[in-house]
C-alpha cells in the first residue's frame, strides 16, 4: 500500500437542484485513488492506495457497504471557506512573509491547498475583534461620518491577498454582529438588546454603505446575512430579532433598500443554530412579501438544548417545506479553546460529521468561523477564545495545523466548481458518506469511521464494486 504525502485544492460555485437528475456517469473501467487522514499516523489527506472495479455483486447483510448511485445527482455545491475576522487579519498581520505565503496557499491555492473558495465577514466588530468600534461617531444618525478606515489595517488587505489567491469568482458574503449603541433598547453593542424601530431604515442604509465601501475597494459583496445569531443575549456584540422582528426588517427595510441600491445581493435570514431553524423559515418564508428578499437561510451548529446531538434533521426538513431556498452552513467552530488539545481528534470528527451530514440534507455552502487564531485562540475581546483549523504560534512563528483542517480538505480539496451532490448510502451506522460529481466527470466519495477499530466496505457505485479499508478515526476521499 503506498503512502504518497501530497498537498491540497479545489471547491466553489453555483445552483441548487432539489430533486434527483439523470446522469450518465459509469464507474467501469476507472480506477479508484484513496487519499486518507487517519489518527495515530502521518496519513494527512495523503494518498494510500489505487484500486480497479470489478462487476458489483450482491452484498452479504453481514458486510459493510457504502452505496454510490452516480444517476442520481442534487443540489450544486457553491462554496466552501471560512471567516476572515479582524481576529484572523491581526494574527496573519504579525506572520513571517514566508508564513503568510504558506498560510494563504494552504487554504486558498487550488494546487497546494484545500481551496477554500468561500468568505464571511463582519459589519464592525465582533467577539473576534481587539475592541467594539463602529465605522460612524457615536450618536450620527445620518451616517455623514461613515468611513471603513478601522478595516484598511488589518482585514481589508488579507481579503484581498485571499481573492488574489483564489483567483477566481469568489462567494463573500458579510454579518453584522450588532448596530451601534446608539441604535439599540439597551443602548449597548454587548449584551443582546434589539433594534429601536426608529433606527430600522438608517441600519438598513448602514449595510449598503459598509457593502459599497468594501466593493470600492476591489472586495465584490455577494450577500450578507442581516444579523448573526438573533436569539442570543451574549456577552459580545449581539442583537435580538424574533422571527417576525426579522421578517418585518427583511420585508420593509432591508430587502427594497439592498434591492434598490444594490441590486441583485442575496439575503441570508436566520444565521443561528438549528435547533430552532424550521421555525424562523416558517415565518420569513411563509410571508410572501418578505421571501422574495430572502435567497436562503443560514445556521450554526452551536445547539443549546441539552444531550449535545446535532439536529440534522432539521436541515432536511427546511429543503423539503422551502425547495427554492438555498441553505448555508454560515458559521460553526471548536469551542474552549486549549492549546494542549491543539491535535485533539475528536474535534477534527465533528467537522466531518457536520459537513457530511449537512451536505446530504441539502446544504449548499459551508463556511468556517475564524481562519487563523494564535496560540490564545484569540485575539477576542471578551475571552470568548476557540479553535481554527489551524493556530499560529506568535512565540516562534510557526503554523499548527490541527486536524479539523484536514477533514474540512477532504472535502473541499476534491470537490471542483459546479459539483453535484450524488445518492450516497451507507449499510451500517459506524460510516458516515457523502458523494459529489464534478463538472470534469469525476466522482468523489468521502468516506468517515469514527469508530475504534478498522472496517473494511464495499464500494458499490451503480454495477460496479471495490473493497476499501478505512483505519480507525478516520477519513477517506475516493476520487474516480
């Protein structure tokens, strides 16, 4: 079995299919590459074993399969990335130019990295921030003093080495965390408070304004969500809508005036967890005057109910009742942070079950929080320190790459422009399996054990077989 390390690419953009399609792909003749990241080895998305097919056979109930139905084919993949925080931006700022460089490939080159090709940001500050600010005085309702100067430090020139990078059309999209002090009941950005009606059209010009400062600068805007996580009372920049709170700002504030001044930006509601996901689409989307500002919904994985699953189905229940709405995985990380769980596992495992699951729901882009932290997990202004994918370590200058990097790279590294999702089924509950077809015409299947021990499956797509083995914690991307 050879084990061949390589480096990481590609991912990115476009539609949504909401039923099944008709394809033509065959699995006959190809060979099968397995590239695998596996706990308690140096298997980093490195490729371990080439594998023919032979003619599929009718599987025990005592084996193992993994199901791949290439003629059935979903929703088009648009993006996969992450945040780009003021957090991230200031940490990049104190890198080596030759970690830099190596830190921008590693997320954003098609040929030496995972290829993110996705980006969020924040509308001033958030917890990831050095301090709260604003773009405006305090107190100037016509927002005259309006300047983005505080981004042009920091922020602005990393996104702008990212999009050099990429190279390509890239999705950014931006969330406010909170509008200034002066506009809230609580007359503070922290500490949740909400929107003072009088204020709902001077923030709603607020996003435009932010949104035509950032395209001035080369940065294109291709939507925004209109308030992270809008029923949460944090300690940090927040803010409360209800349901109808939110409908209402979308349907005669926010919506005509983006639509307006801006054209053609899409509209993310929501952006919070999913336990009370279904709910929030019910209500937007139920009002015909507030959906038609509404391109789709974002979540979180944060749950707040007690017993720590993931509410999956939730997802799937939103593409079922709202087909023409799209669904964004908008922001999800590892939280207390600990520098000497830095390699722990079981962190890499819960991004690859999310995405997995996540995508076979329905989800059409998935998006990171924080794209770098330092060896604090932070900087926050707030204490609020977590885990990115990969830390830098402002002591030595080094990057630590954890493994929730490389299981986000086992899918975004394979899965090029215009991928499809494909009918994937797994036989038994100790895998997890997702598949994509890409617009060149090859297939691929990821695969995940989270399990103790090795397993040996079947992979059967369409009439045709090879058998795998995946180690124990671990991930496989199977490109044919």
């Amino acid at each position: 079995m050879k084990k061949k390390l390589i480096t990481l690419s590609v991912l990115l953009s476009v539609t949504f299919v909401t039923t099944a399609q008709q394809n033509n792909f065959t699995a006959k003749g190809k060979k099968v590459t397995i590239y695998t990241t596996a706990q308690d080895s140096n298997l980093r998305i490195s490729e371990t074993n080439t594998l023919s097919y032979s003619d599929a056979k009718q599987p025990l109930e005592t084996e193992i399969s993994v199901f791949v139905e290439p003629d059935k084919t979903f929703q088009t993949i648009m993006g996969i990335g992450g945040a780009i925080t003021d957090a991230s931006a200031e940490v990049f700022a104190g890198l080596s130019p030759a970690k830099q460089k190596e830190f921008l490939n590693a997320y954003y080159s098609k040929g030496n990295g995972i290829g993110y090709s996705l980006i969020r940001t924040h509308i001033h500050s958030c917890d990831f921030s050095s301090g709260s600010y604003t773009y405006i005085k305090e107190g100037d309702k016509s927002l005259k003093s309006f300047n983005i100067d505080h981004d042009k430090k920091y922020r602005i020139p990393l996104i702008k080495q990212a999009l050099n990078t990429i190279g390509t059309d890239v999705m950014l999209y931006v969330s406010p965390w909170s509008p200034p002090a002066f506009m809230k009941s609580n007359k503070d950005m922290l500490n949740g408070g909400k929107l003072l009606p009088e204020y709902y059209q001077t923030w709603a010009d607020y996003y435009v304004k932010f949104i035509k400062a950032y395209e001035k600068e080369g940065i294109p805007v291709w939507g925004l969500t209109v308030q992270n996580e809008p029923m949460a009372t944090q300690i940090w920049e927040s803010c409360i809508y209800t349901a109808e709170d939110e409908r209402d700002f979308l349907k005669n504030y926010l919506g005509p005036t983006i639509k307006k001044e801006l054209g053609d930006k899409k509209i993310i509601v929501w952006d919070h967890n999913r336990d009370l996901m279904n709910q929030r689409a019910n209500v937007i989307f139920s009002d015909p005057e507030a959906s038609k500002y509404a391109w789709g919904l974002g979540f979180h994985w944060y749950e707040t109910w007690a017993g720590g699953e993931e509410m999956f189905t939730n997802v799937e229940k939103v593409s079922e009742a709202y087909p023409d709405k799209k669904l964004v995985f908008s922001e999800g990380c590892n939280e207390k942070f600990d520098a000497a769980k830095y390699q722990y596992w079981p962190n890499g495992e819960r991004y690859g079950e999310n995405m997995i699951n996540d995508f076979n729901n329905g989800l059409v882009a998935w998006t990171d929080w924080n794209i770098l932290l330092d060896e604090h997990g932070g900087p926050n202004h707030v204490g609020n320190f977590c885990f990115s994918p990969i830390h830098a370590d402002s002591s030595t200058g080094e990057l630590i790459y954890t493994p929730s990097y490389y299981y986000i790279g086992h899918i975004s590294k394979f899965v090029q422009p215009e991928a499809k999702r494909v009918s994937t089924a797994v036989s038994r509950s100790n895998l997890l399996s997702t598949s994509f077809l890409n617009k060149d015409g090859k297939m691929a299947t990821v695969v995940m054990n989270a399990t103790d021990g090795k397993v040996t499956y079947n992979l059967i797509v369409g009439d045709q077989q090879t058998v795998v083995e995946i180690p124990p914690h671990a991930i496989q991307t199977l490109v044919y």
